[in-house]
C-alpha cells in the first residue's frame, strides 16, 4: 500500500499536483528571501554597478573586473567608485536594465532590492512547471513519462542551490527559467510537428542572449539542429526554413543592442565586449579552475594581484575612451593564447579538472563547501546522467531520439565551455537547472532497479 505522499506524487490529479508544487516552490523560495536575502548593502555584481552608473546619468559602463590601476589618477577613481569616462559592454543587457527600472522606481533602496528579489521568487516559481511540461515530452510512453515528470517537477521544486539564487542580483533565476521556455519549444516543435514552435524557440533564445552571451552561439546551434532533425523526421521541408527564420527572430531580439554596441564601439560586437576575459581567467599562470587560488585567497587574476604589475601597466597605458574595452579583450587574447600555447600540458590539465568542477565538486570555491550545496549538487548529477543513458538506451523504442541530440548538444557545448573558461557554483546551477527535466527519468530507473533488486532478494 503506498504511503499518502506518494500516493500523492504518482496518485492525485496532475492539475492538484501541479497546483501544489508551485504553491510549495512559492513558499520556500520566499522563505529563503525573507531569512537570507540582503536589502540594506546587497552586493549587485556587475550588473548593480552598471545600473547605478546608468541611474546617474553616466551611461552603460564600469571599471573592468579585477583591475586595480596603479596610474594615481584612475586609481584615485577606482577608490572613490566613480566610473570611468567611457561606455562598454562588460555585461549582457536584460537584467542590468531590469536593476536599472528597480533603481528608477525606487532609488538603490532596499525597496529596489526587495523588489528584484521578489522577481526572482516569480521566475524560479514557474521553473518546476516547465521542468514538468518538457519531461511530457521526452517520450511517448504517456504513463512512464507521467511518472517522470512528476519526479522532474518534484526535484524543480526542492533543488535548493537554484532556490538560494533567489537573493542573487544576477538574473541566474531569470535566465534558468528563459533557457527551459527555449528547450520546451524545441521539443514542441518535435512531438507537435508545429513550424510555430520553433519560431518560439528563437524569441526565447534572442532573450537569453541577452541574458547569457554564450547562448548566442548555443541557441543558434540547438535551433538549427532542432529544425534538421524535423526535417529528417517528418520528411518536411518547412522545418528547415523555419529554423532559419527561428535564427533570424533570436538575431532580430538582439539587434537593438547591436546597434546600440555598433554606435559606442565602432564596430560589431554582438553582446559583450571581453570574451577573451573569460578564457584569460581559466587559462593563465595563476588559474586553478575556479575563481579562487587553491589557499582559498580571493581571484585567480594576476590584473588584481599587486605582486605582478605587467598587465596593469598595460590596462593603464590604454586610453580611456569608448575603445578601451576592446583594447584590453585583445590584451587579453594575446595572454591567454600565449599560455595556451606555451604550456598544453598544464592546460590539458586544467581542463580536465575544470569538466571535473563542473560534473563531480568544485574543490576551491568557499561556496561550494557547503553541505547543503554539496549534496544537491552530487545527488543532481547523478540523476542527469542516470536520466541521460535511459534517454540514449531507449532512443528508437520509447523515447524521441531527437531529445537526446538536443541533450548531447547542451551538455557538450557547456562542458566545452567551462573546460576552456572557469567554474562558479552559480554556472553549475544554471547548467543543472537546464538538466532537470533528466532527473525524473533517472530516478524512475534508480526506483525500478531497487525495486528489481529487492523482488530478486
């Protein structure tokens, strides 16, 4: 006889579960608000800080990350957190500007706080139910799959790394949920044979360019994909167009901030203005894997170490205009290509250690060290991968084979890109997060091989 919770989970009506779920998701994701969220001083990231500049009529614009310059006068400025005489693009646009309105409405207040807070209750609230929507879809076995959604949704609900971001200022709980909208089209697209959807899917992944600079390589791509392998499917040739017009709807959501770049940099560049930042920072004499050193001390930046001044003299002598920006991502390439290529083996390496990061436990990043954190996150992976192998062994009898080209990609390219840049906690979450619709399905296969075991004893 199964026990009133799940009876519950596997029993009630899916419109009562669901209902319950976002109630539940609701109630923790506030209390987490409410107990652990930081109104009076709240460290807004890179995205307070362009705001606030904004709010203050200096335009788009920040000193760039980890630099400490040693030039009196801009270091002088740097200390009096005045911002320098240029605009950039350091950060992606959406969720800076949605600070920018709280900061508008209410001033850098802890109303403004609150009330960005409380968004994020809002976006990770509806996080389980489109987890529970795209499990539907990744079969067509209708009763297996509603028992895996369920557990999808369930896990959604209680993943407590993704519902601590909450007091983040990051747009993590924002982008999480933009990036599940993209992949529940896609799938749309193949169980529905829809051409709509897959229109959808590149409104919501011109948005989560905007969110995550990276997407635009990604979302392009699982677009594409998506369109070929419904092409291939349904012998249909629609599906192929639509996927170019699905690429060409992302393109179009970020033309405004293209423009906006094209008009400030001279030139195009398509959402931020230091890639080569990113991979500086994995791959440099000083890189760990993560952002912190191994002695627990904070950056693995040789711009913010006061021991080794090359670079700062060379982020000094680049003008302060609208070009600095630029100038210093070249820096930056020069660097991380020279190091790469000087020492493979110490990168080779690194890589490794960063895929293990990534999969496995960050070993150097305080915030990782928490129990809480360490046992979601373990507990998660497993259950991806569990779900990933069901999908790739059931591929061709009950589940979509596209689904698992979709996942393939998705995990593929994120490793690929952590391998070569670095890891924080709040990247892993995203990149489970995007990953939790596998999580019912693995721990419907855990649960029916224990039971198997147990019926064999």
């Amino acid at each position: 006889m199964k026990s009133s919770f799940l009876a519950f989970i596997f029993d009630s009506p899916s419109k009562r579960f669901l209902w319950i779920m976002t109630a539940v998701a609701f109630a923790i994701r506030l209390t987490i608000m409410l107990l652990l969220g930081e109104t009076v001083k709240p460290e807004m990231y890179e995205m307070g800080a362009i705001a606030s500049n904004m709010l203050h009529g200096y335009g788009y614009a920040m000193h760039w990350l980890s630099y400490v310059p040693i030039e009196p006068l801009r270091k002088a400025m740097v200390e009096a957190h005045l911002p320098p005489p240029y605009e950039g693009a350091w950060q992606p646009p959406l969720q800076t500007y949605i600070v920018y309105y709280a900061f508008q409405l209410f001033g850098e207040t802890p109303k403004a706080a609150s009330m960005l807070m409380l968004l994020n209750v809002v976006w990770s609230t509806f996080i389980p139910l489109v987890v529970y929507r795209i499990t539907t879809l990744l079969g067509t076995d209708e009763a297996i799959l509603e028992k895996a959604s369920r557990l999808s949704a369930l896990a959604a609900t209680f993943f407590l790394p993704a519902a601590y971001a909450v007091i983040t200022y990051s747009g993590s709980s924002l982008y999480q949920l933009v990036f599940l909208l993209f992949f529940w089209m896609l799938l749309l697209t193949l169980r529905r044979q829809n051409v709509v959807y897959l229109l959808a899917a590149g409104v919501f992944a011109g948005i989560q360019m905007l969110l995550r600079s990276e997407f635009l390589v990604l979302g392009l791509g699982m677009i594409t994909l998506a369109s070929l392998v419904a092409t291939w499917q349904f012998k249909d040739r629609r599906f192929l167009f639509a996927g170019m017009i699905g690429c060409l709807m992302a393109l179009l959501v970020i033309t405004p901030w293209m423009v906006r770049n094209y008009n400030v940099f001279g030139k195009i560049v398509p959402i931020v203005s230091r890639p080569w930042f990113e991979i500086w920072r994995g791959n440099n004499p000083d890189a760990t894997g993560a952002a912190w050193k191994k002695d627990g001390s904070w950056y693995c930046s040789i711009l913010a170490d006061s021991t080794n001044t090359k670079l700062t003299h060379e982020f000094d002598a680049i003008p302060y205009t609208n070009a600095f920006e630029l100038r210093a991502n070249e820096i930056m390439k020069r660097e991380a290509l020279t190091f790469m290529h000087e020492h493979p083996t110490e990168v080779a390496t690194l890589a490794i250690q960063k895929i293990g990061f990534l999969w496995i436990h960050d070993l150097y990043n305080p915030q990782s060290q928490k129990i809480v954190y360490i046992v979601f996150m373990v507990a998660t992976s497993v259950l991806i991968w569990c779900g990933f192998w069901t999908l790739w062994r059931w591929q061709g009898k009950s589940i979509n084979d596209g689904a698992i080209l979709l996942y393939g990609a998705y995990i593929l390219f994120y490793t690929g890109i952590f391998a070569l840049t670095f890891i924080l906690p709040r990247y892993r979450v995203y990149v489970f997060s995007g990953l939790l619709p596998l999580t019912g399905i693995g721990l419907a296969w855990l649960w029916k091989v224990f039971q198997g075991k147990v019926k064999t004893k």
